[in-house]
C-alpha cells in the first residue's frame, strides 16, 4: 500500500499533547516549561511543551505500536528499506547496534581502516576482531578514500568465516565505493553488509546522488539525518532489509544502548525532516548540484586554491562521489586547511565542517543558500590575496602509507591492565585507548595496535597545527598496556 508522505505521526500526537493543557505529575521537572530559564527566554515555552516524556498516545520508543511506529514505517518507505528505527544518539548508537548485533566476541568483521571511531568501540563493545582493509590513499590531497573492491574481495576470501563486511557510504570527503559490487560479492558467501551512512542521507533524495545503502542491496545501514536531511543534532535512523537480519537481537542491542527517556523533540524532527526531504529533496537536489558546480568555476580561478568535484575522484579510481560535498585545497598558498578553518571562523564568520593538512571541507545540504557560497568566495579571495604574495613554499602532501599493525583485539586491549607513559616513550608499546583528529573522528592508533613513531609524528604534527586531540589521557602521556602483568591477566580472561 502506497504511504501517504505528507502525514508526520509523532509530531502530530505530541503538538496535540503540547497543546492539550494537560497537568504535568510526570519526567520531566521542567514541567511542560513552568521553570522559568534563560533558554526559555529566548525560544519561548512551546519547545519546553513539546519536550514531553511518554504520555499515553506517544508510544514508546523501546516497543513501538502507535506513532512511533507509524513515523518509522514512512520513514522506511521514504529510504527504500523494510524497517526503520529511530535513534537519540546519532548514528554513533546505530553503528553500536549493528556491529554487536551481528558479531559476537571473536567473531571477524571486515571493515576499511578509515572508519568513525564508533567502529571502533562497537569492536570493543561486541568483542570482534578487525580484519582491516586498507583505504585508497590520495596522495594529491592528503587523504583516505574509498576501499578498492578487489581488496574487499581478497579480505573475504582470506577469511570466509567472517560475520559482515562494514562499509562507509560515503566517506567524510563524499567519496563512495563499489557498495552494490561488495554486497553482491558478500552475500554469495553469506555475509552480512552493513553501512556507516552519517554522511549520506540525503542519497535516496534524487538520481543525481550517489546510490543509497538500500538500493545497492546492504543488509543494514545507519543514517545521519541531522547531517544532511535537516533533523536535529544528535537524531538519527537505523534501516534493514531483507531475512539476514535478526530483528529481535537487533532491537534488544538497540534497547540496550538506547535511553529509556528519548527526547521527543529529536523524534519530531525526524518525522518532519523525512516529510520535507521526501517532498523537497527531489526539486531542490539538482539546484544545490549545479550551485556547488559553479562555486568550483569560481574557486579554481583564485590564485593558490583547487576546488575538486566528482571527476577528479572518478579518474582517482572512487566509484563515485556526492557532489554536495565542496572540497577546496588550500597548501598552494603554503598554508594549512587548520589555518584557513580558523581564519574563515575569525575573519569571516564563515563556519566549516573541517579541514585537512591540505584542505577544508564544507557540507552543503538543500538548506544552503547562494549568498551562504558566496559569502565563501569572497572570504577565499581575501585570503589569497593575504597570502599569496607572500609566495610560500607549497605544501607536500603528507601521508602514511600504512597503518598500524593489530597486536591483539580491541576488546582485550581495553580490558587489560594499563599504565601511562610518557608519547616519547611508547614506540612499540600497545596501545590501550583510541587516539584520533576531530572531526573526523579517525582514529591514528586503536586499543591492540603497536605504536609507531610515525604515530608519534603524526600525532606532534596535528597538535602544532591546533587540532582537536581526542584520547583518553592529557598532558603528553599514553595509555599502552602493561606487559608485565598482562600475562597472568589474559589466562584469567582468556575466554572474553
């Protein structure tokens, strides 16, 4: 039966209750937004109003029957999947989900060395092994790409008795694999595909985008829609198809993770945003395209600057890339995509998703106005004619050409006895705590793997240029694993 789009389920029950004048005795304190605020001075009560907890006629996001369910079933028709669930806690908690639904401890999973570090955790979390492939690397622009085919199907074949082959569609750079090839290559031998799809959403919107997880056959994906779709920060889905999936361990791990007081507010946008992207989408896509085309023209004709679209990845060996996504290399000016970030936030008031050693990143959606790229243009005109007579040497891309080498599992590296030592002492060590760059969130090193002073160097370069440091401890140290009583610690757990 055809779904009518144009219906928003939960958000319409819960403007109903927020409308209802109804006496709050339950969660939360706030009471329906009694307790005067300084947020509510700004935005006004009716959001406090619609941060409802589970009234009767809301549903229950654990056990869905009503309009949560509702709002999931168009939510899964809108993404061309068989269910949809709806998350609180990004598409961090969905990656979680899948990864532990489908691998036990020991199990294998095949998945490319570039991934979120919610991959990460969710190998520590589920107790599965790695088995890592490793990204095409672009050395041109300094970055990890997409993952070749033909090393996914010699990581299966190498190992037959894995669960699942993960895969991002597409990576933080909009760069996109052969995801219809490895899921039909997968499948024959009975595994599992399951997507990291944060950064697109927005696929299933218009033909003139990349192929979505679901068209191109994948068991499982995991979906940003506050990236890309227009939900709000922190909401997301999780979509399935087909018999390989096990709906009740998934909704149990699901449950497991989730908070059993979801925000109703993260809810109703997921509902509206499906609505107007299943509308909007269509029309608007092309538009945001062609804008994005002749924002490049107008980049790659300031001196110093290279704005790159999906031809440049193409003849690079990608399968193919989301044009909404603008890339601009900026180390022909001698200077780093950090400095330019900065200078574009302090100067300009122009905010980006990141930047690279050698480029910054700006995510474009249907919301992006002209003037918004614009604005862009004319802050990058300034910037070269600030640095480009100053004629500093180019940057050389700069990339590791390996990553590091798995010494034990993640589980187990997380669980064994630790200590601290100092970053200049912890060449060959094991490390025991994820350290990355965020955004995007890569990991350099992961709990089990061998650290290296290329690590060490990588680490010292980003922190120089101002970035974002994410790992466990501060102050120069490490986390690494105690060898001296590992040991004794690993017969004791030997069967975790």
């Amino acid at each position: 039966m055809e779904k009518d789009h144009r219906l928003t389920p939960f958000f319409t029950k819960l403007l109903e209750y927020a409308n209802s004048h109804t006496i709050a005795h339950d969660v939360p304190g706030h009471k329906l937004g009694q307790i005067p605020n300084d947020l509510i001075d700004i935005t006004g009560p009716m959001m406090f109003k619609l941060d409802a907890n589970a009234p009767r006629g809301l549903d229950n996001l654990n056990r869905p029957t009503g309009v949560i369910k509702e709002a999931a079933d168009l939510m899964a028709d809108a993404f061309g999947a068989e269910k949809a669930y709806f998350l609180t806690g990004g598409t961090t908690m969905g990656i979680l989900a899948m990864v532990m639904a489908v691998c036990r401890a020991k199990e294998k999973i095949i998945l490319p060395r570039n991934v979120h570090k919610s991959a990460i955790n969710a190998l520590i979390l589920s107790g599965a092994v790695p088995v890592f492939v490793k990204p095409y690397i672009d050395h041109e622009l300094g970055i990890a790409n997409h993952i070749d085919f033909h090393e996914v199907e010699q990581a299966i074949l190498d190992n037959p008795e894995a669960k699942a082959v993960f895969v991002i569609n597409p990576t933080y750079f909009g760069v996109v694999s052969d995801l219809k090839k490895i899921v039909e290559f997968a499948h024959e031998r009975d595994m599992m595909v399951i997507v990291d799809e944060a950064h697109g959403s927005h696929f299933p919107f218009s033909p003139h985008l990349p192929m979505s997880s679901m068209e191109a056959g994948a068991d499982m994906s995991s979906c940003s829609l506050h990236k890309t779709v227009g939900s709000l920060t922190q909401s997301s889905i999780l979509i399935t198809q087909g018999s390989r999936v096990d709906h009740i361990r998934l909704r149990s791990t699901i449950n497991m993770i989730q908070s059993t007081s979801p925000s109703s507010l993260l809810l109703a946008s997921l509902d509206v945003a499906r609505k107007a992207m299943y509308f909007d989408g269509p029309t608007h896509f092309p538009i945001l395209i062609e804008m994005a085309h002749q924002t490049r023209l107008k980049i790659n004709k300031i001196p110093g600057l290279r704005a790159v679209d999906g031809s440049y990845f193409v003849k690079n060996q990608s399968f193919d890339y989301d044009e909404t996504k603008l890339i601009v290399k900026v180390s022909g000016l001698g200077i780093t995509g950090f400095d330019v970030y900065k200078e574009l936030f302090d100067e300009h008031h122009i905010q980006l998703e990141l930047a690279e050693t050698h480029l910054i990143l700006a995510v474009l959606s249907i919301g992006t106005r002209q003037t918004d790229l614009d604005a862009l243009v004319e802050a990058l005109v300034v910037i070269s004619k600030k640095y480009k007579p100053m004629k500093l040497k180019p940057l050389l891309p700069k990339i590791k050409y390996s990553y590091p080498e798995a010494y034990t599992r993640p589980r187990e590296a997380y669980h064994a006895p630790k200590k601290y030592v100092p970053l200049n002492q912890a060449v060959d060590e094991i490390a025991a705590e994820s350290v990355m760059i965020y955004p995007p969130g890569i990991p350099i090193v992961i709990p089990g793997e061998i650290i290296s002073q290329d690590i060490l160097d990588d680490l010292d370069f980003y922190q120089k240029s101002g970035s974002v440091i994410l790992s466990d401890t501060e102050g120069g140290y490490i986390k690494i694993i105690d060898k001296e009583y590992w040991e004794k610690w690993s017969v004791i757990y030997e069967d975790e």
